[in-house]
C-alpha cells in the first residue's frame, strides 16, 4: 500500500524491510521501499482501521505515515443474502 510521512527531515535514514508498528506497538507489516516522502509497505488490512501507524528510522526516531488507498482497491461490499 502506497504511503507517506507526516513530517519527516530530508536528514532521515531507515533500515531495509524496516518494520511498521501501530500506536500500542503492535506489528502492522513492513516497509518495502521509501523514496524521499513517499513508500510502498505490506500492511495488515486490519490494522489500517485502528489508528496511527509508524515506522523508526536509524536512529530510532518514530516516525507516523499516512496510508493511501488506491482507486482501483476493493470496497467493502455489504453481503446480500440469496433466497
């Protein structure tokens, strides 16, 4: 899932496949790639509806993230019972 930081220095390092946390520190996947304010990560879907999420550069500094939702993504669809 696309991303980007909500603050971030341009002095800012991280690790490769760093990994992404929720607000109570909790595992929500890892990042894939960053190029400058922008990233791809692996996401837990069902971690994307409880709050923050963050990533710790080198220097063990967290940092949060926006997730951005592609167009193309599926929505949620309500389920319709057959009769």
């Amino acid at each position: 899932m696309p991303f980007s930081f909500c603050n971030l220095s341009q002095d800012v390092s991280f690790e490769p496949a760093c990994p992404l946390k929720t607000s109570d520190g909790k595992s929500a996947g890892k990042v894939c790639a960053i190029h400058g304010m922008y990233g791809l990560a692996l996401i837990r879907l069902e971690t994307l509806k409880k709050g923050k999420l963050f990533v710790k550069d080198t220097k063990g500094i967290e940092h949060e993230i926006l997730t951005h939702t592609p167009q193309w993504w599926p929505k949620e669809e309500e389920k319709h019972s057959r009769t």
